[in-house]
C-alpha cells in the first residue's frame, strides 16, 4: 500500500469516509451536504449559440473550432466544456494549469482561447521517471509536435512535470486557475493525489480555483485504496483538497450520467471513450459486445470547485 493510501486509511478508518455508511449520504439518489452550491444553470447542456461561436475568443468559439477532430467535439455531450470552464471561472487573460492533459482534449479548447485574450496555457505533463514509460513518453512526443506546430492558434504553450519527485508547477501564487479532468484516480493509483493538491495549492494565487472533474465512486461501498475502477468518492476528493489548505466552493451536476452503475468489467474504461474490451494492459477481445457499454455513454462524473483562501 502507498504512503498515501496507508495515510488514508490511517485518518479515515474503514468506518470512515471510505465505508461512510454512518455519513447520511445514500449510496443511491445522492444526498447533497448542506453547505453545497449547486450552479442552477450548469446541470444540463445548452446548445452553442451560433452568434457566440462566431465571436473569436469566446469558448463558444474555441469549442466549434474547426481546428477539433470529430471524436473530440462527439465527446462535448458528457464533458460539457463551455458549461463547466464557465463554471471554474476561467477568464481570456487567465494563467491555468491542466494537470496531464492526456492527447488535449482541452488543450484543443482553452489553448486557442486563452491565447486570443492573451492568457497563458500550461501543461502539466507526466513526469518521467528514471526509465520513462514508453506509452507516457510517445503520448508526451505526440502532444508537443501537436501543439508547438500551430503557436498561431494556439499560442506558446509552458510545460511543467507533475510525479512522485516534481518540483513547483510554476512560480508560486502566480496562477489563477489549476484543472484535474479525469486524473485524481490515477494519482492515488500512484500515491501521489495529496501531493497533486498541496502542488496546485502552492501554484494558485490567493483566490485562484481548483477546478475537478472526476468519475464518481457510489457513496456507500468502501473506497478501493487504488482506485482500480477508476472511480473515486466525492468526499475523499473534498477531504483532500480541504487538507491541502482549500476551501469548497459548488458543485454541479452538468456532467452526472444516472445511466452508469460502476459495475463494469474492465473498470470506467469500459466505457466510451476508451471501449475496453480485455483488461488494462492486455490484447483487445474480438468476442466482447460492448453494445450495453456504448448504450450508457461516459461515465458519471463529480464537477466541483474549491478556491485558495484570500
């Protein structure tokens, strides 16, 4: 077991925010705490208004953008990305952070848009070990040539690392705005998500937003300490952050899908985007109808916003 997981297990208890059986938080029709905001315009998808699109620099604008493959933009239904950035605050002239940004989904939306308000884009990429992993290091390869071949749209992109021996994302309290998308599962898979918060708590200027979208574990079951599922409890994410010097903002339900019951065989991924059809790491089944998984569409998702105290 990592530090981390030893360190959660410690100060939590299987009694504890992990089982949360005592919490009064159903495992099914989830009972919201009572000090949570929920934005009342951001639960669903509003269609992108064609003037707005028209508009250079709006998100509107980035998310039609001509520029984003079809996969990306077919995603747009479960991510919601105009909704959910609106949502974290994010501003033309804002300083963000996208923690492993994957093939850059959002990097295809927030790099043109912050680039036209004279904003600044960093990427957080994956921090290579002592023998770098090869599919990390062909995924980082690919993202560079990608995004440093166009700075016109969008714009000179900063680097940082983030792993196990990183050092500071950027300079400290200079950054308005920190995103873990779909992320924080690995980092506790890695022992390494308390180090992710106190990282991005560091990086964030005072009353700057740390913005999470993460898919969410049932409250109710006992937390699986690596997160092998993919999937994370609501109140873990919240007890992390809080620790990490933060303090809880709103959540929304913009990217809740009630169609999906956790209960796949191959984790979250057996779900679009990724359509496993054999474990992690193992060679694709022919045999695997993936026709119930396709039917349920992306996972349900926890949207939640914390700030950097003033």
């Amino acid at each position: 077991m990592s530090v981390y997981n030893r360190r959660a297990f410690t100060r939590l208890g299987l009694a504890g925010v992990f089982a949360l059986g005592g919490s009064g938080l159903a495992a099914c029709g989830r009972k919201r705490d009572d000090d949570v905001v929920i934005d009342p315009d951001a639960d669903t998808a509003t269609p992108i208004d064609p003037k707005l699109a028209a508009q250079e620099g709006t998100l509107e604008w980035a998310v039609s953008g001509n520029w984003r493959n079809a996969v990306d933009k077919g995603r747009d239904k479960y991510r919601h990305p105009v909704e959910m950035l609106t949502f974290f605050e994010i501003k033309p002239k804002d300083t963000v952070i996208d923690m492993w940004p994957g093939a850059g989904y959002m990097t295809e939306i927030l790099a043109p848009y912050l680039n036209k308000g004279k904003g600044q884009y960093i990427a957080a990429l994956i921090e290579a070990g002592p023998v770098p992993e090869e599919a990390a290091a062909s995924l980082e390869a690919k993202y560079r040539a990608h995004f440093d071949a166009d700075k016109k749209r969008y714009g000179e992109l900063t680097y940082a690392a983030f792993g196990e021996t990183s050092g500071p994302l950027a300079e400290a309290d200079s950054v308005d705005c920190v995103l873990f998308l779909l992320v924080i599962h690995d980092w506790i898979a890695k022992g390494i998500a308390e180090k992710a918060f106190a990282d991005a708590f560091a990086a964030l200027r005072p009353g700057g937003i740390l913005g999470v979208e993460q898919h969410r574990a049932d409250i109710g079951n006992v937390q699986d300490p690596g997160a092998t599922t993919g999937y994370v409890q609501e109140p873990l994410v919240k007890q992390m952050a809080a620790e990490a010097g933060f303090q809880f903002v709103a959540e929304s339900e913009m990217n809740a899908n009630p169609k999906d019951d956790k209960d796949h065989p191959f984790g979250v991924w057996t779900l679009p985007p990724q359509r496993l059809t054999a474990p992690r790491g193992q060679a694709p089944n022919p045999e695997f109808d993936g026709s119930l998984y396709e039917s349920i569409g992306e996972s349900d998702r926890m949207t939640l916003k914390f700030r950097k105290p003033q």
